[in-house]
C-alpha cells in the first residue's frame, strides 16, 4: 500500500516518470563530470561560460573538457582527497536535490556507481495494458 502511495505522488503530483531509489555514497564523482544548464540549454562554449564568469555566474566552476553534449565541469569545492564537499552544509539547493530525473532531458546520466537508481513508475506491462486499452 505504502508504495502504492509512492507511484501515485511521484506519478500525478510531482509528474515524474520515475522513482528515485538507493543513496549517496559519497564518491564525489557527479560533482566532478557536470554540465551546466544556463537558459534552458546547456553550455556549450568557452566564450559563453567566460562571458557569465565576468557576470558573477557558476565561479565556482571550472572547465575539465567538452563532449557532444557540452562542456564538461569540476566544481572547486570538491576536496580532492575526501571527495566530499567543502560546502556541504551551504550547498546549492540543485546540489541538495541531485540526481533528479530532469538530467536525462539533457544527456546526462548517473555517474558509474552511483549509489542513486532510477526505477519506470509504469513497468513494462502497464505500459503495454495502456496501449492495449487504446481504440485504433
Ligand atoms: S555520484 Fe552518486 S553516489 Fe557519488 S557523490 Fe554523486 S550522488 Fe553520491
Ligand atoms: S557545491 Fe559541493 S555538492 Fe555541489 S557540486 Fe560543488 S562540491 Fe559538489
């Protein structure tokens, strides 16, 4: 019952796709390989990422290298030897969230080992009795 009560919130209140299941383990990992999302989009040049440094914006990121999605970050608050954040308890509200399932929309995915798992609301089969229910 109790998680039938899950699917429904996360389903028809929150209108996620998925159910959010496992914990930190506090690898660091998504805190190092990240894209930037300014604008509805993600950034994806040098001279952009510069222009809103000089406007107050992301300073505490740096770039690491640039992949077909875009360019590729490393917060410098991460400590490099305990992996852990030197800003834990002031961190962003986003870093607090993370990983919510809005990463997929744009070519994100969880980081190799990643303690968090994403799991479909709908299994295949209710999926598949939906479809079936439609008139053609
Ligand atoms: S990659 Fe996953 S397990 Fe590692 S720090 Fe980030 S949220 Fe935690
Ligand atoms: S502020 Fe902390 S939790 Fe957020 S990306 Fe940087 S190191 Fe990670």
């Amino acid at each position: 019952m109790k998680q039938k009560l899950k699917k429904f919130y996360y389903k028809y209140i929150l209108r996620k796709k998925y159910i959010r299941t496992g914990f930190c383990l506090k690898c660091g990992q998504c805190c190092q390989n990240i894209y930037i999302k300014h604008d509805k989009k993600v950034i994806v040049d040098e001279v952009e990422f510069y222009n809103l440094n000089q406007k107050g914006k992301y300073l505490d990121f740096e770039i690491m290298g640039k992949d077909d999605t875009g360019l590729v970050f490393k917060c410098k608050l991460l400590d490099e030897v305990t992996k852990l954040c030197k800003n834990h308890k002031m961190r962003d509200f986003i870093c607090r969230r993370y990983p919510q399932e809005e990463i997929f929309a744009f070519g994100a995915k969880l980081a190799q080992g990643c303690g968090y798992k994403f799991e479909p609301i709908d299994s295949f089969e209710d999926v598949l009795k939906s479809v079936s229910r439609v008139k053609l």
